[in-house]
C-alpha cells in the first residue's frame, strides 16, 4: 500500500522524483512557493516552469503552496531545494513536520560559508535526528528519469530500517533504490561531484577531448574519495552508484546542468552569462569555495576544487585551470 509524501520545491528533479513517488503508488503531495507552479500540477497536472518535458503528471500527484496543509499527516517529506537555500525554506516548516515522519534530502550541495553538508542543515534547521533523515543520491539525470528511463539511486539513513522504508516507497519498475548507512558518503558524493562536473564540462567547452575528460574525472575521484574519508565517509560509497555511476553520468550529459554551466565558461562565458542561461541551479558553484574551505578544515589538498574557485572567482582560463592542477614534482599516482 503506498504511503502519504510530500516532496518540498517543485524543481526539475523534486518533480521528476514526485513523479517516481506517484508512479510507484503513493500520494503524493509537492509544495512550492510559486503560485504558478502550485496551480499548474494542482489544476493541470503539469508543471511547465520546471519540468515543461512531462505533459501529463500522474493523477495521485497534487500541490500546495501552504506549508501546514503540505506536511500534514505526511509519512515521509523529501527536501528538493536549492541548497543554498534549504535553511532559510526549511525554518518555516520547523514546527509542522509531523513527530514520525522521515526527511529524506535530494539536494547535492554544500552550505557556503557554514561549509557543512545537507544532512547536517537539515537536521540542525528542523532538529531532527539522525534515525529520522535519509539521503537520496545517485546518477539521476532529472530528465531522464522524467521520460521513465531506466535508472537507480542509493538512499542512506543511519536507521538501516528506515532507509529501506525510503528505497521501497520510491522503488517502481524503472527506478531502484539501494541503501546504506554511509549518509556521510552519499552527501559528499552528491554534492563534489558537481565541481568536478564543472571542471569536465568546461574542458569540453574549451574543445578538449576523451583523455582531458577522463584524467579531470579520475583526479576529481579522488579528490572526493579523500575528503569524503577525512570527513567520516566509507571510501567503498566512492566507487558504487553514488560515487563513480553519478560521475559519469553528470559529466557526461549535457542534461546536466553542471556539465552544462562548465562547458558554457569553456566557451568563453563568464560566470554572470553561465548563470543566466542556466536551466536550474548549478549547486557546484556555490559549492565550489565550500569545498576548499572544507579541505582545509580536514588538512585535504583539493587541487581541483581549488582550481575551479579560481575560475569563478578570479575567471582564470581553462588552459591554466587544467595546468594548476599538478605541481611540477613527479609524483605517485
Ligand atoms: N535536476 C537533477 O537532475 C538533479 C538534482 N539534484 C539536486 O536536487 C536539488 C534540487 O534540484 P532541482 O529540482 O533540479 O533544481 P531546480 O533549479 O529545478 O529547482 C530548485 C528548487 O529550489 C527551490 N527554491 C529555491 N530557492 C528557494 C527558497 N528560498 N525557498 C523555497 N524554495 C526555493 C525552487 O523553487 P522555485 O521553483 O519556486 O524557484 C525550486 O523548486 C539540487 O540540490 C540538485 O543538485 C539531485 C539529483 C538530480
Ligand atoms: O545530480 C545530477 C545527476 O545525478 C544532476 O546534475 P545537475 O545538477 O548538474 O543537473
């Protein structure tokens, strides 16, 4: 029997998932705060602004842009905001969020200038502990997974129980869900990955190929691999789904909208143009100085996050992106 959800932020990928949580037989209720939004999956099943490739949303998916009604009697609430902004949205849901329920984060970020990871904001913004947050994060392109293609995600809460209730409430016949306990390691997989996907897609941009591609992918792997272990993560979580399969998969499409932000900076944009034709928040830039902040925190060189934060703050080129990355000592691999 499906159970009661609420997913908070009609975006692309909170309404993809909406549709994944609908599709797999639960009821399923979005809340946004654009009354336009709100409107057009409550009265036409369609939300044009942000996932204009559905025409037709399943009929057991509604909305609402009144936070009470929203949570009410809701089972599990999943968090699809930009991560920047999650505390200050989430403040307004403290209080409301039903004594049981599970918050489970789709958001692949990390907060600028706390430096700390969604699990953290969203416990620490609704006090919520840790039995009662799961994260959700793998290769899952929104507009693939909008279009019912094959794909899998990894759900981790400390409450193995609990993340498995997640996994089956979005388990349908073309989206699977594993679990873990390593939330540390999802939330960090998520949320680096994105730096690195700005960094491919900028070589692709500038017209560099496989080889560019592949060694700014398997540095970046590592680079993520160290800090996630520094930070607590299990080093196994860096080569599953949400590691190695979310890598690829980000800097390899155009849907992303990281890849994407990147490849438009290696065409010769500055960040300002990038962000304007952006399709949908690109978290790697905000992320970016996080992620060396943090390094520096845990004594982890972040060689490419680093390089990147060079390229959005000071508008370095890819050639000298790419050249900062290795001092001129021969090193081990
Ligand atoms: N798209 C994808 O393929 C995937 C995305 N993710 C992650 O999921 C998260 C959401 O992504 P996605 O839905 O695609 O992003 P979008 O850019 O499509 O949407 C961002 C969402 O955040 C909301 N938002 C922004 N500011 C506020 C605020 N102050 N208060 C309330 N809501 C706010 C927006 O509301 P409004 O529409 O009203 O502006 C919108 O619902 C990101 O962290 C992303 O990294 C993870 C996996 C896949
Ligand atoms: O996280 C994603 C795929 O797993 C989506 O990536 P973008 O946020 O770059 O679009």
């Amino acid at each position: 029997m499906g159970r009661k959800v609420t997913v908070l932020g009609a975006g692309a990928w909170g309404t993809a998932f909406g549709q994944v949580l609908a599709d797999a037989g639960n009821e399923v209720t979005m809340w946004a705060i654009e009354p336009d939004i709100v409107e057009g999956i409550r009265g036409h099943h369609r939300n044009a602004v942000r996932l204009p490739i559905v025409e037709q949303l399943p009929s057991n998916m509604t909305a609402t842009g009144n936070r009470a009604e929203a949570v009410k009697d809701a089972e599990i609430i999943v968090v699809a905001i930009a991560a920047q902004f999650a505390r200050v949205a989430l403040t307004e849901f403290k209080g409301l969020i039903p004594s049981n329920a599970i918050v489970v984060s789709l958001m692949k970020g990390i907060e600028r200038n706390t430096n700390k990871r969604m699990d953290e904001v969203v416990r620490e913004t609704l006090d919520l502990p840790a039995e009662r947050f799961a994260a959700v994060s793998g290769p899952n392109l929104s507009k693939e997974i909008a279009e019912r293609h094959p794909a899998a995600t990894v759900v981790g809460c400390a409450d193995i129980d609990n993340a498995r209730i997640v996994a089956e409430t979005c388990t349908n016949s073309y989206f699977k869900a594993f679990v873990t306990t390593d939330v540390i390691g999802l939330e960090m997989c998520g949320s680096l990955k994105n730096v690195t996907a700005l960094a491919v897609g900028m070589a692709r941009g500038a017209g560099y190929g496989e080889n560019t591609a592949a060694m700014i992918e398997t540095r970046g792997l590592a680079e993520l691999t160290a800090l996630g272990a520094a930070a607590g993560a299990d080093p196994k979580t860096f080569s599953g789904l949400a590691g190695v399969g979310d890598l690829i998969a980000t800097c390899g499409s155009p849907l992303s909208r990281n890849y994407t932000f990147g490849s438009n900076l290696g065409k010769g944009m500055s960040v300002e143009e990038a962000t304007k034709v952006s399709n949908g928040v690109a978290e790697g830039v905000p992320t970016t100085d996080a992620v060396v902040a943090l390094g520096k925190e845990l004594g982890v060189p972040t060689p490419l996050a680093y390089q990147m934060s060079r390229v959005l703050n000071e508008g370095i080129s890819c050639a000298d992106m790419l050249a900062g990355l290795f001092g001129s000592e021969i090193t081990a691999e």
